[in-house]
C-alpha cells in the first residue's frame, strides 16, 4: 500500500529514502504526513443506509448521500453552497418563448459499463423519474414537461407546457442512468467518478474511483460506507479509528469525545432540515390568523434550540434555509413575546385558552420538543396532549389523510418553500397569494423575478404564522485530523466524495 | 421412539403454520402503511396509490394471506417491499452473522457456566459459592447493552484491542477479521446468558446433592465424584437441558439488542428496520425462519431430554 501511494503520488521521495523508512520501521507514507495521498480509501461512517439503490424506488436520503455526483452524476449539480452548476450539460438554450429547452451534452462521457454517454440516456434518465411507477418526490415538479426529443446523439430538445425557471435545478436531481441498465435497484451504472464494487446491506457499500471518468481525477482512490443505527456505535468507529468521517452528528453531547483538535476536525455547516410545529390550517382553532400568531409568539425558539443543539444550529423565523436564494432573516415575525401571545389568544376568542393534540414522531428530537413545546403553551393557558407515533403511522395518518390538529416534524429538502403553494398539502396551509406568487415565481423569465417572488411568498408565511419554524438543523461533520475537503453543508443530504484529501 | 418423532415432527410442522398465520394476521392489523417506507413527503395521492397497487397490500387481507401461504409452500419469502431485493438469500446473509453469535456465545457461556455453577453448589456454605451466586444475579440484573457499551468502552476505545463494532465486509471469506469482530458481541451475550444458565445449574446441582440416590451410591462405595458423574450429572442434566434450550432460543431472539449496539448485519437489525417500515415479506420471512429455528431447538432439547432420562421413555410406552 505504501509504495503503491507512493508511486501515484509522483515519487517525491526517492526510493533509497523509501528503504531507509522501511529500515527505520517507519512507513514511507508517514513521511509524506501533510500531503494528500491519493491512493487512499476513504471509511465513511453513516447513520443512513439506503434501503436500496435507485433514488427513484423510495431509497431514502442515503442514496443521495453515497451516490449523488459521486456515482451518479446528473445535467446539473447542486453544489454545497446551494448554486446550481453544470455538470454532464456543456450548453443550454432556451427559446423566446421559454417552452422549448434546448441542453448539449458533454463530449467523452462513458458510462461504468463502457457504453457512451448519449441524449438518448438523457431522455431515458428523466422519463423514468417522471414515469407513472416512480416514487420520486420530484415527480411533481417535472410534471410541466411534455416531451423529450433526441435530434441528435449530442442534443436533447425538452418541450415544457408551461415555463420552468427552476428545469435546470430539477435536473440536478435526476441521475444520467444508462438506457440499457434496466433495474437498478441492486446495481448502478452511472457516469461518475466512482463506480460501485460492492454493497454488503446493512453494513457496508464501496465505492472505487471510476478509471474512464471524463472529467478530472478525485483526490482519492474510494470509498467505503459503513452504517451504523446507534449513534453511540457510529461516534466509536470513529474514536477507533474505523472510520475517518462522521457525516452527520446527531446529539451535541457526542461531540465533547471529539474536542481535542490536534485527533478531530469538526465542521459546522447549513443543513436544510427545519424543523418545524405544523398546525392543521384547516381546523379550528388553527384557522385562525391570531391563534396560529400567538402560539408563535408563546414559544421561545431560542431556548428551545439551545435545549437541543447547545450553541449550534440556527434560528430562521420561516421555512427558507439560508442556502435558498429567496432567503430572508425572518426571525423577527412573531418573536417570543409571552404577553402579547396571551393578549392576541384574547382577541381571537380564547381568553382561557383552549387544549389540542400534538401528534409527535417517536424519534430524536421529537418527543423532547414537545415537552418544551407544552410546558411553553401551558404559560398562556394552553393545554397540550403529546400523542406518540411511529414515523409509519405519521405518514398515513397526517401526510396521507390529514387527521391532525397538530405535529412535529423535521423536512430536509432545499428550496421546498414550494409546500406552501400547495393547498392540498397535509398542513393546509391556503392562501391565493402565495399560491399564485409560487406558480409565477416558476414561470418567471429570470431567476431574479423567482427570486423576488418567493421572496415575497417567504414573507407572507412568516407573516400569517402558516406553521411554527423552530429551527435549522446544524450540519455537523467529524473527521480524523489530515482530512479534509468534505462538504460542509450536505444540502439534501449529498456528500461528495471528489474533494476529499485523506494525509498519507 | 420413532412413534414420538414422528409425532414430534407434526406437532412442529402444525407450530409453523399456525405460528405464520398468527404472525400474518397481527402484522396487518398494525396500524401503517408500506406504501411510506418507499414514499416520501411530495408524493401525491396517485404514487401513493401506484404503490399500494405495486406491493399488493391494497388487496383484501384473505387475497395476500392466500399469496403468503402458497408462496410459503415454495420456501419463497417473496421479495422485500423496500429493497425489491428477494428476502430468502438477505436471510440466508444475516444468518452467517447471527447464528456464529448465537452459537458460540452459547459454547462460551456454557463452557463458563457449567464448572462454576456446580462448584457454587458444592460451595454452597462458602464464600466461593456465595460470591458467585451473587455475581451470577448481578448478570441477571444488569441489560445486556450496558454491557455491550461498557465492552466497548473498554476493550475497543480505550485499550483498541478488538473493533468497537461493524462485520468486514468480505463476511466469513476473511475468518480472522469476521472473528475479531464477533469476539466482543460474543462476549456480551455469553455474560449474560451464563450468567443465568450459571444460576439453572447451580439449583440443579444442589437438588442432586441432596437426593437419595446420590447417598445409596455413596453407600454402595462410590466416591463422591463417581456418584456425582455417574448419577448426578445425569439426573441433575434433565431439566437444565430445556432450560439451554429455552436460553438458546431467547439468546437467538435477542441478538437484536447486540446487533445495534455493534452494527453487526444480523437478522435482529434487519427484523427491526422492516418492522418499522412495514415490509411485510422482509419481517414474515426473518420471523418464520426465527420460529423454525426456536421450534427445532424445542424439538432438539425434548428428543435429548428423552433419550437421556429413561422415565420420559416410559411414559412413552405406557400411554401407547
């Protein structure tokens, strides 16, 4: 292994320094400390297993996690400052209508398998997230596309019935899968920079640099994936050194093992999970402008946050991550104001308060929430019952048939303001308004007429409290002193793997 | 003695039915729905219902119970709701994970348990006897993840001599590393089943102790020893036999604690996460093959238990 790095790293050190070090005992990669070697494999340790290996069959967050431009790569990417940049399109033109997008694809591109990248692919690639058995979330928002046409092997023309300012950031959710891979539920065959060599379920998946990759050559040699489903197991692999790099650290207290900076690294960065108290906008009393208003008002976010993510995590007054361009510091709107809370519970009919049911998700960090978010209402006079549910029974019983006064939850997407556009939604959250300005902010002509509609949408659910923000998760990374070059913010969950330096 | 097998043998074959229909019907009576496991929040009503329709668990529960039980005939768990990968060869997967713990957590605990456990009989009045005892119920008392951590904690964090957690990849292909990596989860398992089984024998032997026929070998010009190996191991070995049965079973159902706490891909990690996602094949195939497997130990220990206790023979003869 060691002259194998040092072989790949260009022969820094001459091969009787090698021996001398082989002498000593000491290895020849020691003495390249401080430079990244390029032949290593990097141990990731995760808490998130994909079920299985198709992003379109219900995967999970762990699938874009292991494969998003690491094995998959896609027309655009979603880079981890939130920009949208070109990844497999070498051009994109639109025409005056902007109905018809025309997309160049990039030269020399080979699939894992050997096969050519052509539009062809393309087109296979988005009919199947759009097809009728697909469990993407994004079906949704790819639905304005009429038809896909290949001219040439090089160009795919994607007719719209209506303008979509954000196409080519839908994009970069769908995968360039090859046309004659057929299930990939098991198996990839993608354009990345690394190819899958095996998937152990319930332990691991490896990942080996791809030798035909088009583009530039990662920093690295591979990856392994290890999952874990105790926290506690997942922070020993890496305080033994089994692994190199947390992805997600769930509790603060975890991180107190991790504070000597000369063995670990800790990153911070912007997740985009929220979370948030949903009312059921649609019951009584949580039709209610003043009611939804004073809640907001009775609960203190910031000791909340503090509560759970100690000194980390943010406050966001709404649901727009600071990563989303039509981000706005909101958390002005209805700050805590326990007088005024109890004074607008008042005026909207309820002087001595009412009681309601919290249907709260059984995991971290749910249950503690509500307990904070009762003791919080109990003050104004508001009575809080906690019902306990499985994420399974959430599904059904709030997202599916919106039987609810109240809940808890956590959502992790970028830019899904769009939630709020929806009436239908499970929080029932209506107003014409928004609607409107969210189906106008899409066909927009420039991404700075989207950018200041949902800007304006933004403010108006701050402003009509449509559910209670509490917070933005932290992002938080762990990592072996000597590597480096990791995403900090992991935006829906992705991890890209290209970047990372592991010190020989 | 064949009669009996024979009978032995439907009686567990009648067992697994019943036990698959049980297990089928109160598995649909949860409330849930597959459907989410696959979906996430920005499905709409139409994926949801493509999906119901793809699974089949939009179909009337006598229609599915005819699927699973023909399915069941063909020794076909039918394909896992969320991976779509086929459940049988998952199981046969975790299986080389979780029997190895099994089994030789139970060698290991035996190995430990059996010796000490007599001893502390013929300790009985001694502080020996006494401290084992005690210890013993401590073993009892503390759960099993405590030590699992507190394992970890010490031989894996602090001193690095075995993996904190985790199964190579390669599974059994490399023996040392796999071995490595089931040592410390052994351990725990072996703590406290031993632990109890230590108690079982310890009770055992002091009944034998006591009994007559050990004082007429005596008698008779046996040494103690030789009375003791002789009648007592026999006599004292019937009941302790259904109980390692009754251990063994609950060890195998109760290596999902362990499995968590080391990551180790078993099949309790795997039962979990399908419970929790409602895949209905993934949980009917783990816990058919877990109640074949707790079935066979039954039949194994009450076949043992005859063959080495003649008066459960007798009985045999004088019913028929």
């Amino acid at each position: 292994m060691a002259f194998a790095s040092l072989a790949v790293s260009g022969l820094r050190l001459s091969l009787s320094a090698g021996l001398v070090a082989l002498a000593l005992g000491v290895s020849p990669a020691a003495l390249l400390a401080g430079e990244a070697d390029p032949a290593a494999i990097l141990r990731i340790g995760s808490l998130y297993e994909p079920q299985n290996l198709d992003n379109t069959a219900g995967a999970g967050q762990g699938i874009n996690e292991a494969f998003n431009d690491n094995v998959y790569e896609a027309l655009y990417r979603l880079a981890d400052d939130g920009a949208v940049e070109p990844v497999l399109a070498a051009g994109h033109e639109v025409s005056a209508d902007g109905l018809t997008h025309t997309f160049t694809l990039k030269d020399g591109v080979k699939f894992h398998s050997g096969d050519p990248l052509t539009a062809k692919d393309v087109k296979y690639s988005i009919e199947r997230v759009i097809a009728e058995g697909s469990k993407s979330s994004r079906k949704k928002s790819l639905a304005p596309i009429a038809k896909i046409e290949t001219p040439d092997d090089r160009t795919v023309v994607i007719t719209l019935t209506s303008k979509s300012i954000s196409l080519p950031y839908n994009l970069s959710y769908v995968w360039v899968v090859n046309d004659a891979a057929g299930d990939i539920t098991g198996k990839e065959d993608g354009t990345g920079p690394y190819a899958l060599t095996g998937w152990k379920r319930g332990s691991t998946l490896s990942l080996k640099a791809f030798d035909g990759y088009w583009g530039t050559k990662p920093e690295n040699a591979g990856a392994v994936f290890s999952y874990f489903t105790e926290a506690a197991a997942l922070n020993n692999a890496l305080l033994t050194d089994a692994v190199d790099i947390i992805t997600s650290v769930q509790s603060p207290d975890a991180l107190s093992q991790f504070s000597d900076t000369s063995a670990f690294t800790i990153a911070e960065g912007k997740s985009t999970t929220k979370q948030l108290l949903a009312w059921n906008d649609r019951v009584a009393p949580f039709n209610n402008l003043k009611v939804r208003k004073a809640l907001a008002r009775a609960i203190d976010d910031k000791k909340l946050l503090e509560a759970i993510w100690g000194e980390r995590g943010t406050l966001i007054g709404s649901f727009v991550p600071p990563t989303d361009p039509w981000y706005v510091d909101l958390t002005g709107v209805d700050a805590y104001d326990p007088a005024s809370a109890k004074a607008l519970l008042a005026e909207a009919g309820y002087p001595n308060g009412f009681s309601f049911t919290l249907d709260t998700p059984n995991y971290d960090p749910h249950p503690i929430t509500a307990e904070f978010v009762k003791a919080e209402l109990a003050k104004i006079g508001v009575t809080v019952n906690i019902n306990i549910i499985t994420a399974n029974e959430w599904y059904e019983k709030i997202y599916q048939k919106h039987d609810f006064q109240a809940t808890l939850q956590e959502h992790v997407n970028h830019r899904d303001i769009v939630f709020y556009g929806n009436p239908d939604f499970y929080w029932g959250y209506d107003n014409p308004k928004v609607t409107g300005l969210i189906a106008e902010a899409e066909t927009s002509d420039t991404e700075a007429g989207q950018t200041e509609r949902l800007t304006e949408a933004n403010r108006i659910i701050a402003e009509d409290a449509a559910s209670d923000w509490f917070f933005l998760y932290p992002q938080l990374v762990v990592s072996k002193a000597g590597v480096s070059g990791y995403p900090v913010n992991g935006l829906n969950a992705q991890f890209f793997l290209r970047d990372i330096r592991k010190e020989g | 003695m064949t009669r009996y097998l024979m009978r032995r043998t439907l009686v567990l074959v009648l067992s697994l039915i019943a036990a698959g229909l049980v297990l089928f019907v109160l598995l649909r009576l949860l409330p849930g729905d597959p459907a989410a496991a696959l979906l996430s929040v920005g499905a709409d009503d139409a994926q949801i219902a493509a999906v119901r329709a793809e699974l089949g668990s939009d179909q009337p529960i006598a229609v599915q119970l005819g699927h699973f039980l023909a399915d069941l005939a063909r020794f076909d768990f039918g394909r896992s709701f969320v991976s779509n990968a086929p459940v049988a060869p998952e199981i046969l997967s975790r299986l080389t994970v979780t029997l190895p713990l099994t089994l030789a957590a139970f060698a290991l605990a035996l190995a430990f348990a059996a010796p000490l456990g007599i001893l502390a009989a013929l300790r009985a009045d001694r502080w020996t006897g006494a401290a084992l005892s005690a210890l013993s119920q401590l073993g009892l008392a503390v759960p099993v993840f405590w030590i699992g951590l507190m394992l970890v904690w010490i031989v894996a964090v602090r001193a690095r001599l075995l993996p904190a957690s985790g199964f190579p990849t390669e599974g059994w292909s490399d023996p040392i590393a796999a071995a490595r990596a089931l040592a410390l989860p052994v351990l725990t398992v072996a703590l406290v089943m031993g632990a109890s089984l230590l108690r079982y024998i310890r009770s055992a032997t002091l009944d034998v102790l006591g009994a007559d026929y050990l004082r007429h070998a005596r008698a008779l010009g046996a040494s103690f020893p030789e009375a003791l190996i002789r009648h007592g191991l026999r006599n004292g070995a019937a009941p302790v036999i259904s109980i390692i049965g009754i251990e063994l079973a609950s060890t195998l159902l109760g290596a999902v604690v362990v499995e968590r706490v080391f990551a180790l891909p078993g099949l309790g990690s795997m039962l979990v996460l399908a419970i929790a996602q409602r895949d209905y094949p993934s949980v009917q195939g783990v816990l058919m093959v877990t109640t074949l497997l707790v079935l066979l130990i039954g039949f194994a220990a009450d076949v043992v238990q005859r063959l080495i206790d003649p008066r459960l023979r007798a009985e045999e003869r004088g019913a028929s």
